[in-house]
C-alpha cells in the first residue's frame, strides 16, 4: 500500500510517499481501507515533533480517518467487514490502510458521506468534549470562539448555537469572520482591527463572556481570560499561534474564574463511552442539518504534504481533507 510517511523531524516538505507493508489488525484491532483523511493541527506538531505523541520512525501523519472496514481481529464484536467507519487515529490516516484499536472506530451514519466524515471527528469531537464536557455551557450563556474559522473554532460555533449559547466569533479578517457568520455565529469580532477587551464589554454590556474557547494562544489569550464574566471558564485547547502564554495566576482568583485544560486525546482513551455519547448527539444534529461541517478543499495522498503546509501556515478555512481513494 501507499503511504506518506516522516521518517525525521521536519517540515512538510520532508514527508515522503512510499510502498510499505498493509498491516495486519491485531486481535482488538480493525483494518480499515481509508477513502479520506482530515488534516489537523497535530499534524504539524507531530511531524516536527513537537506534539505530546512521538511516534517510532517511520510514521504516517493524519489523525482521523473515513473508510471501510477491511478485516477485524478475533475479539471485535461490533465492527465487521463492509461497514462504514471513522477511525480516530491519532496517527497512521495518511495512507490507503490503517489497523487501529477498536475502541476508537465509530459507524458513520447515513448522512455523511466519506470526505464530511473524515473532516468530522477530530473537530467536532474537540470541540463537544470542551463545551460539553469541561465548561459545562449552558443555554443562554455567552461564548467567545477565538480563531473562529478554523476547524475546531466553526465546530465551536455551531455546538454552541446547538447547545443554546449566544455566541460570539472572533478572527483577524472579513474573509474568516463571513464563514463563522454562515455558522451560525450571533456577533463578530475582527481583533486585527478592533481591540478585544472593548468590543466584548460592549457586546456584554460589561458583564463578560461565560465560556472562552482558545485554540490560538500567544497574546490573544489574557485579553480574552481578562474579558470573562464570574464563574467564567476559559478552554485551553492548543496554541496554533505558535506562542504558549503565561497569565498572572491573580485573574482567576479576581473573577472566580478558571482555566480549563481539554485534551480530547486522552478523553477518547479514558472516557470511551462519553465520547460515543458526544458523537450519537453530534450525528443527531448533523441529520437535522444543524451541523454542516466546511471542507474547503481536497488534496490526493501524493500531495499531503502541501495540505498540512497550508494549515501550519493558518491559510486553511474550515478544514482540509486528503481524498485517498
């Protein structure tokens, strides 16, 4: 089979496409024939290894994956070959077969077809387990959604709409802020041209916001912590702005606030039947069309390597998607 594989630490264009062996699914393992892969984040941490996983060389990228179940190990009992699946991989999906636990594969439903599913799980996964999950949003309560137009941040969005959030997006361009706006978005906010802590005490009425969802980081971060109401929760989700900030431990004692770490990866891991009930409520809003997922665009297994450029380069909207068969 065809794979994109790392085999140092580099950037994208050190990747390479090879012939190496299928693998062979392990007794709780299913082989999956992969039709798409999502491109995330992670993705460019991993590879220049910077991300909390370090996989052995060499490895594929690519944490997510939509394809076929080709064969399943001894003690699988729910999967088996011919059903339609997403594999949430953390690795190993940038190539045409991957043998993966599981515990991590999920049925699609009739309404997705391979490329949505492979752009739906690790972002819609994220994004429900922080709201859900870890700020406990409630209906009525006021959401900010930094970096608003990328993957995690249009999930963001349109959970919080479907969990009754008013919720606010915020972005550095038009561009970006007109597709949270076709999300659902109820206010916008473009903090390359507006100050952040003005425009959402206006928009608060100096009250604050309820929920801060960050996947950005660096200097965007206090302003934003700064900016909670009481009680206020602010999601540390991942740092796509390259910068890992360090706020004054005072701000969450003024506002009886807290900072609230979300890693998704080990929640799917420790939490297994959570997280399978977070994905049966998102495929119920998915079907009544309250989720609509953004793929702006597809790229062939041969050209990986540009897709995961483009996002580390922060150029992508929605997400991207490498179509493998």
């Amino acid at each position: 089979m065809k794979a994109v594989l790392c085999k140092a630490f580099g950037p994208a264009d050190s990747l390479v496409l090879e012939e190496v062996a299928s693998p062979a699914p392990k007794p709780s393992e299913v082989l999956i024939d992969i039709h798409a892969a999502g491109v995330n984040f992670p993705d460019t941490l991993i590879i220049e290894g910077k991300y909390q996983f370090k996989p052995p060389f060499p490895f594929s990228p690519g944490g997510e994956a939509a394809g076929v179940v080709a064969a399943v190990g001894d003690k699988v009992r729910h999967l088996k070959p011919g059903d339609r699946v997403i594999a949430l991989t953390g690795w190993g999906s940038f190539a045409e077969q991957i043998a993966v636990s599981a515990e991590r594969v999920l049925p699609i439903p009739a309404s997705l077809d391979f490329t949505t599913a492979a752009a739906f799980g690790m972002t819609y996964g994220t994004s429900m387990h922080a709201l859900r999950q870890r700020a406990a949003l409630q209906a009525g309560e006021t959401l900010l959604v930094l970096g608003a137009s990328g993957g995690v941040g249009l999930a963001a969005v349109e959970i919080g709409k479907a969990l009754g959030a008013r919720v606010i997006a915020a972005a550095s361009s038009a561009e970006k802020l007109a597709v949270a706006r076709a999300a659902g978005a109820d206010e916008l906010l473009n903090y390359a041209e507006e100050d952040l802590r003005e425009r959402l005490k206006a928009l608060t009425g100096g009250q604050g916001v309820d929920v801060v969802y960050d996947p950005v980081g660096g200097q965007l971060s206090e302003p934003a912590f700064r900016s909670l109401g009481w009680n206020g929760r602010h999601l540390v989700i991942g740092f796509a702005s390259g910068s890992i900030p360090a706020l004054p431990a005072n701000l969450p004692l003024l506002k009886g606030a807290a900072m609230v770490g979300v890693f998704w990866g080990a929640f799917v891991a420790r939490q297994p039947q959570d997280n399978l009930a977070n994905f049966q409520q998102l495929f119920r809003w998915h079907a009544e069309g309250r989720l609509k997922p953004l793929v702006s665009q597809t790229y062939p297994l041969e050209h990986a390597s540009e897709a995961i450029a483009r996002l580390a380069a922060r150029q992508a909207l929605g997400k991207l998607v490498v179509q493998v068969r």
